[in-house]
C-alpha cells in the first residue's frame, strides 16, 4: 500500500494546522485515496523543537513512505537531512532559497520540491501594484 508521510512543524493541539492536515487528506479523498484503504498517512507533530523533528523525520524515513510532506522549514530540512532518497514536498516555506533549503525554486534538486508562501523578489512589484491603487 503506498505510504505518505507528513512532518509537520507544530503540536497536535494547534487547530489551525489540524486543519491544514485534514484539508490535504479531504484533497485526496476527492481523488479517491482513503486513508487506511489504498493508502496509508503518518501524520507527525513534533512542534518547533529541532531535536524533536529530527527524530520524528528519523523514524518517518524509517517507515519508508514513498512520499514525504513538510510543513516548515524546520521539518523540512529534518528530512532532508533523513533522506536523499524518499521525495520530499515542502508547503509553506517564507524562503527555501534564503534559508538554503534549495538552490533555486525552478530546478530545487535532489529530492526535495515545494511551493513557497511568496517570492521575496515579488515584493517591489506589490509595492508598485499598492502605489498605482492608492497613489496618495
């Protein structure tokens, strides 16, 4: 059965990332992957703890999934540095080039890939887009 496994970098508790958990699992049950039917999810919620996360990606890399997803950077460089085997699909990183997660976004390399909040080379053109809508 193929396997995904999910590091995210907050606790369990926290209702915000629950939802964004149950969100990406609702996604792929609109595409007709049940959990626990014809693939399995391991969900881990080490929090912001580095320590934690590297033995949480430690023992998700263990588990051999086919895929791995990453919340942060924090988780994601703890399986990065897990795994140069396992792809790794990183959401809501602010800078994975800066933080040197990656190389550059168009071609990251290795085994890791993503989506980040915004591209920081973006921000002098919202500026300009803020002045022409309100130029007072």
């Amino acid at each position: 059965m193929p396997a995904v496994g999910v590091l995210t970098g907050n606790v369990a508790g926290d209702p915000g990332a629950q939802m964004r958990v149950d969100a990406f699992q609702q996604g792929l049950t609109d595409r007709g992957w049940i959990a626990n039917q014809n693939y399995r999810l391991e969900v881990r919620w080490p929090g912001p703890d580095p320590a934690r996360q590297k033995l949480e990606a430690l023992e998700l890399v263990a588990a051999a999934p086919d895929v791995l997803l990453s919340t942060s950077t924090g988780s994601t460089r703890a399986l990065r540095d897990a795994t140069q085997r396992i792809p790794i699909v990183f959401v809501g990183l602010s800078d994975p080039v800066g933080t040197g997660l990656v190389a550059d976004l168009a071609r990251p390399a290795g085994n890791l890939t993503g989506f980040s909040l915004y591209e920081h080379s973006m921000s002098g053109k919202w500026l300009g887009l803020s002045k022409d809508m309100v130029p007072g």
